[in-house]
C-alpha cells in the first residue's frame, strides 16, 4: 500500500497531445500544508500538470496520488478539490452568498454548518458585509476573494490556483499575493498554485517548481532556486543574469580560473559548477553568469574580490536602485546597486568586482 507521506505524489506522468509531448516524465511530490508553486514559460505544462491533478485530462503514462489514494481514473467532482482558475468564474447570477452555498449544496452541507462555513470563508478573505451583492457590483479583487471562498468553503483536500491573479492590474496584485500567502497559512490548505510570474512565484511559496518543456527542472525553496539554480535555464529563467563565454585556464582547490577572448581573466569558485557534467578540466569552453546586485561598483577595496575595469555605458534611475550598463572589454555587464557617485556619466571608467562564490560557470 502507498505510504502518506506527501498530499500529492506524481510518479513517471506523461501526456501527449497529438504529436505534442507536453509531460516528458514528471516526478513531483507536495507536501502536506505547503503552497507549491508550478512555474515556467509559457506552454511548459503548468496546466496540464493541474488539470492531471484536477481530473480534468488523464496521463497517458504515470501515477497520481492524493492523501496517499490512487486518483487515475477517478472523477473531478470525487477528488475533494478547490479550484481558483485564472479570470472570474463566479456564477453571475447568484449573489456572493448563494455563490458559497452553491457548493456546500451540493456536497449536502446542512443550512447551520453551511451558513456558519460561509461566514467564516468571508471572513478570512476580507469579504463581510458584500454577502448580498452580485459579482458584477464587485472591482476584480474582490470577485476573485469570492472565488478563493467559494473554493475554500467546501474543505478542499487541495486548493488548486491557475493564474488567479493574471486579469488583476500590479497593485491589486500585490495585495492578493500576500492575501493568499496569509490565508493559506491560516486555513493550512494544501496549494499548487500555477505562475508564470517569478516574482509571484518567489514572494508566495514554500517551494517552487521550475518546469520547462514538460520537465521538472529544478524544485525547491524560493531561496534554493534563486541562489542555488542547477542549470542555466534556470539560471536565465528567475532573476537578471550576466553572461560572459571563455575557456578554463587554471583549476585549484578554491577556484577555476576562466579566460575571456580578450585575454582577461576571471575566477569562479570551485563548486559553483551548473548542469549535468560538473567535471572540468583545463580547456573546457565554459559559460559564466553573474547576478547584476552582486556586482559591486566603484571604489571596491575588499580583498576577496575578483576586481575589474569597465565603461559605464548607460544608467537608469529605478527609484529604490540604479542600474548601470557597462562594457566590460566588448561584453555588456550590468550593475545593480543603490547609490551612483555623482561624478559618472555615460562614458566613465569604474571599478567593478565580485566574489567568486557568486559567479557560477556552465560548461558549453
Ligand atoms: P501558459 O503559461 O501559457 O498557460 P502552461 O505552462 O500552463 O502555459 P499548458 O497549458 O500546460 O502550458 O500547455 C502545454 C502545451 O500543451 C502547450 O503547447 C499547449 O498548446 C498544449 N496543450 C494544452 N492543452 C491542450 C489540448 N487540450 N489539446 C492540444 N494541445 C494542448
């Protein structure tokens, strides 16, 4: 028998549409209480991995699991979940109290226990008092608060998110993130919650899933993936990144030394080696990339870092930080930091440097 470990356990899922692999073998375990997160670029298979988990498409390889239960072949409406898909799927015609009965009816909730339920689901999505209003007298946020209810007020086993958020405009958004993040704690719900957004991704979860043509590249916590990333999509995929080719020069036990076409050297601490082939030798023709905020520049004085020269080629004011482009000997490099010495201008030559612990190296 399948041990519970995990809410969900997806072994091996495969699916094809047509001639279109869209699941290549995905393997994804979420744990009870979390919200994990499903990211990735577009047409990854974000949704589809939702619909399998909803029942909505059956894998044509693989297993699924839920609370430890065999869930292939069984019926959406058996599977205890709520949904939250992206755009507003309240019915228009009930108002925001008969939209939470709708469910709880049809699960043959009594009128006590569904009216107390609702009243505690409006609550803690900020909604007492529009019980009696239409969707339509609702703004976005507020109808997709009516959503997240409806969906919580029946005791979902899971709660499934697709996008709840992408009609919504920045701000609104950013209010329903912590929301959900908040009340999702609160109930202790179970969430997969599906994102192309990365900023979304690394504010709201416990853990994130990094998918990319149907494959599970990276899982982890939002710190892991940002800092940590094992490969260069990932790399490329969350956060800005600096990327310089070259070719390796000099191995020892602290660093590898990598040499750009124009002769410069830069070092790269040892274990910062991404993707499958992680032995170097000397040779190698390697990719490097670096994150513009650990790029420090002007007068860099510490001595561990790897210290170069640059042009600053453009710089843009961003309120909270600059960001500078520059030139560094035929690469564009760019700069993140929070304060500019007044005397720069489009054309100077500053100091740059990094630690080597923060540059990361691909063997191409
Ligand atoms: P997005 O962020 O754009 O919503 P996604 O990562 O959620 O993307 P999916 O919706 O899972 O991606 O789609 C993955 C791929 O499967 C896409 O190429 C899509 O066109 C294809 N696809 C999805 N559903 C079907 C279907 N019912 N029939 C045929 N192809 C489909």
């Amino acid at each position: 028998m399948q041990q519970v470990m995990n809410d969900v356990e997806i072994r091996g899922a495969y699916k094809k549409f047509g001639t279109n692999v869209v699941l290549g073998g995905v393997d994804l375990d979420v744990k009870q209480g979390e919200l994990l997160t499903l990211l990735g670029p577009s047409g990854c298979g974000k949704t589809t991995t939702l619909n399998l988990i909803a029942g909505f498409i059956d894998a044509d390889q693989g297993e699924l699991y839920i609370k430890g239960k065999r869930m292939n072949g069984v019926p959406p409406y058996k599977r205890d979940l709520g949904m939250v898909f992206q755009g507003y799927s309240l019915f228009p015609h009930m108002t925001v109290y008969e939209n939470l009965e709708f469910g709880l009816k049809l699960h043959k909730v009594d009128k006590t226990e569904s009216g107390s339920r609702i009243k505690n689901a409006l609550e803690i999505v900020k909604m007492t008092g529009l019980e009696q209003r239409y969707p339509r007298e609702l703004s976005g946020g507020q109808r997709q608060r009516v959503a997240i209810a409806r969906a919580l007020v029946v005791q979902p086993k899971l709660l499934l998110l697709d996008e709840p958020l992408s009609n919504l405009d920045a701000k609104l958004r950013q209010e329903l993130r912590m929301e959900i993040k908040r009340l999702q704690k609160e109930v202790g719900v179970t969430t997969i919650f599906v994102t192309h957004d990365q900023e979304e991704a690394l504010s709201m979860s416990d853990r994130i899933v990094i998918m990319d043509r149907g494959k599970v590249e990276q899982v982890g916590t939002p710190t892991e993936i940002y800092a940590n990333p094992r490969s260069e999509f990932v790399f490329n995929f969350i956060g800005k990144s600096n990327s310089m080719h070259g070719s390796i020069v000099h191995i020892d036990a602290n660093n590898i030394t990598v040499q750009r076409e124009n002769g410069e050297q830069m070092l790269v601490e040892a274990g910062n080696v991404m993707g499958a082939d992680r032995l170097c030798s000397i040779g190698d023709q390697v990719k490097l990339y670096i994150r513009p905020e650990k790029v420090a520049i002007g007068p860099v004085s510490d001595a561990d870092y790897d210290l170069h020269t640059v042009r600053i080629t453009q710089m843009n004011y961003l309120g909270s930080s600059w960001e500078i482009f520059t030139s560094f000997q035929g690469d564009s490099l760019q700069v993140q930091c929070s304060d500019i010495d007044p005397a720069w201008t489009i054309g100077s030559e500053v100091k740059i440097g990094w630690k080597p612990s923060d540059v990361m190296l691909i063997k191409q």
